[in-house]
C-alpha cells in the first residue's frame, strides 16, 4: 500500500504522460460518482505501474487529483494548496533547514488518514521536493541538481 501511496504522490508532483482512460466504468467510475458527485472536468488517466486511476477535477472551486485501485477503493487525494496555508510547524521546518531555497509549490495529499505536505524547493546548486508531516518532520523525496 505505501508503494502506491508513493507511486500516486510522484505521479501528483511529477506530472509526468500517463495513459489517457477514458471513459472509466465500473467500480471505479461508481465510487467517483458516490465521493464527488458535483465533480466538474474530470480528466482521468491510468497509473499502469501502480495499478491505479488518477481523476483530476474541479471541486468546489479547487482542482483536485483522487487515486484509485481497481476495485473502486479511493486510495489518495492530492491538491495544490498555497505556501501561507502549510502549517505553521512545515513552514517553520523548512525555513530553517533549507533558508538558501525558495518555496515553489505545495501539494497537500491525503492517504490512509494521513496528511503529508510534498512542497518545492529551489536554490542556487539545487532544486528539491521536500516531503512533510503536519508536525514539521521533513524528508528529502526528490533531489535535483542545476546546471550552472
């Protein structure tokens, strides 16, 4: 399970070319239609690697991405929230540990009744996204070095 949670965050940072899936049916489509029925735009896209359905929508005014197993289980959400909305205790975190980045994006994902901030970093030599509990625990997920 923490292998699709982790393939279905990247998938969310990333945004890297999946398979289009269109349309979904069956359980899958049926648990979407249950949990976000005023759901607008709805683009889906299959995790072939993982075994998951990515649908990204509007929902109340908010873009979101929602994971799917193939059995019409909602594995994850995902969404970009603004920097001035992280808790006060990742802002703080990051501030101290990486003072030379930048703060780019930050996406808020929810799996398994957790919450884990996933936010972008840039700096002089280096660019990274910072994965973050609510507490302010942080953990390098991806780390890239600029060219100079």
């Amino acid at each position: 399970m923490k292998k699709f949670i982790l393939i279905a965050a990247t998938a969310f940072v990333s945004m890297a070319s999946f398979a289009s899936v269109d349309p979904i049916t069956g359980k899958v489509l049926e648990a979407f239609r249950t949990e976000f029925a005023s759901a607008k735009n709805v683009q889906w896209k299959s995790l072939d690697d993982a075994g998951l359905y990515q649908a990204t929508f509007s929902f109340r005014n908010t873009e979101l991405s929602a994971f799917y197993d193939a059995e019409g289980s909602l594995v994850a959400t995902a969404r970009y929230i603004d920097k001035a909305s992280l808790p006060i205790m990742v802002a703080k975190a990051i501030q101290e540990k990486y003072p030379e980045h930048v703060m780019k994006n930050v996406i808020e994902h929810i799996a398994n009744g957790s919450t884990t901030y996933h936010v972008t970093l840039h700096g002089v030599k280096s660019s990274m996204i910072v994965s973050a509990s609510p507490a302010g625990n942080l953990s390098v997920f991806k780390k890239i070095k600029n060219k100079l």
